[in-house]
C-alpha cells in the first residue's frame, strides 16, 4: 500500500505543472496526474481506474518516480528502439489480442513467452501494445436490442390510458429487479480505433425485489420475496 503525502512542496508544483501543461506530451501528464493522486491518498486501484489503465501500471510509475524524481517519469526506456517480433509474430500477437482482449499485461507477456519464448519487460510490452495500435480501457456497457418504433406504440398507448381512465382509476407499472446482476466492464487491451462494448445478460442473482410505481404520482411499494411467482404479485397487490 502506497501512503500519501510523499511529496515534497517542491516536488508537487512540478508534477502539477506537468499534469495541466497542454503543451506536454500526453503520456508524461497522465504518469504525472498518477503521482498527485497517490500523493492525495489514493489507492493504486482508484487511480487506474480514473485513468483507464491497470493498477500495476500506477505501481511502475510510483517506483519510477522513487527510483528517479519527476525527471524519471519523463523518461521512456523504449525511444528508438525496434520490437523483437518478426512481421508474422506481430500479426499472431495483434489477432490472439483482438480475440481475447486481455485485461492483463501479465497474459500478453505469458502468452508470448509461451508461443514464442520470448521474454519482455512491462514497460516493453506497453510499449509494444501501443506500436502494435492498441489502448488500455474499458469498453462500453452496451444495451439489448431495442426496437424505438414499439417503444414509441407503448407510450402513444399509455398516453392514451391515462386520457381515458376514469378518475378512481391509476396505472402502475410493476416489475422485478436483481440488484447485483448487471455486468461490471472491465479494462482490457484492444485497439485503439476500434469501438469495444460488452452485451449486459439477463439472467437471475439471489436478491429479488418486487415492486410497483405511478409515474404520475411517484408513490411506490416494494417487497423484497425470495422468489418472484404469482405469490409473490399478490402479495404485492395486497
């Protein structure tokens, strides 16, 4: 664990500096911005994902700034320097990584000592991702199929209801909901033109909770039920 407040006055004015400079390099501003947040008492685990990267990353770059100051983050050990890789290796390492989007650098690393027994450091296979066309982020959560034509048809019906329904009348929609079901994006490799999402499911968790609403009134009831069944829609009801 990396405790805050180990920066030097001095220290800090220059990573500020760095991290709202415009004009610096992008990649110098992040490793930067990562420092003054761990400085600020923030984990590595927050700031990787504030940042869109992996949090040994953040771990690298705060043992780079131990090892070296701010000067050290400026400093890339890979300038001018060509891959390893024969032409037919990069295109099997870009197709394995389109193919599984790995969220690890370590994966990529294994699987390249494993094909090609071929050994990289950390900041090497960054550096390689990056030449190869490919970012560290986390994909879109991407919604089901929804038709707006019947969505559309739903509302028009709706409207229609609560115009036509007689005064000791009310709509109420009900539904169940699973609280700790939807899918979590994690970041991953993957190229950096290349829209990435993942499909949320629809399957069932532990927790259910039924429960209806008026949209008109905002007035609300809900039961939490082990199972969501005829029972339990009158119980709700009742």
């Amino acid at each position: 664990m990396i405790r805050g407040g180990f920066l030097s006055a001095t220290d800090r004015r220059a990573l500020v500096g760095l991290a709202r400079d415009g004009l610096e390099e992008h990649r110098v501003a992040r490793r930067a911005n990562a420092i003054v947040l761990l400085d600020q008492g923030w984990s590595c685990e927050r700031v990787a994902e504030a940042l869109l990267l992996d949090d040994d990353t953040v771990r690298n770059w705060h043992r780079a700034f131990e090892q070296g100051g701010v000067e050290e983050l400026k400093s890339f050990g890979h300038e001018g320097s060509s891959s390893r890789l024969t032409d037919e290796q990069a295109i099997a390492l870009a197709d394995w990584v389109d193919a599984h989007c790995p969220k690890s650098i370590r994966k990529t690393g294994a699987w390249l000592k494993q094909t090609f027994e071929l050994s990289y450091s950390r900041s090497g296979l960054i550096a390689l991702m990056h030449r190869l066309g490919f970012d560290y982020r986390k994909p879109e959560a991407m919604p089901r199929g929804l038709d707006d034509a019947k969505q559309q048809a739903f509302i028009d019906q709706y409207e229609n209801l609560l115009n036509t329904m007689g005064v000791d009348e009310a709509v109420a929609f009900v539904d169940a909901v699973h609280p700790t079901h939807q899918v979590r994006p994690a970041g991953c490799w993957a190229r950096s033109e290349v829209a990435i999402a993942v499909e949320q499911t629809t399957g069932r968790e532990r927790l259910n909770i039924h429960g209806a609403i008026n949209l008109e009134t905002g007035q609300t009831q809900i039961i939490a039920v082990e199972k969501v069944n005829a029972l339990s829609f009158i119980k709700l009801l009742v």
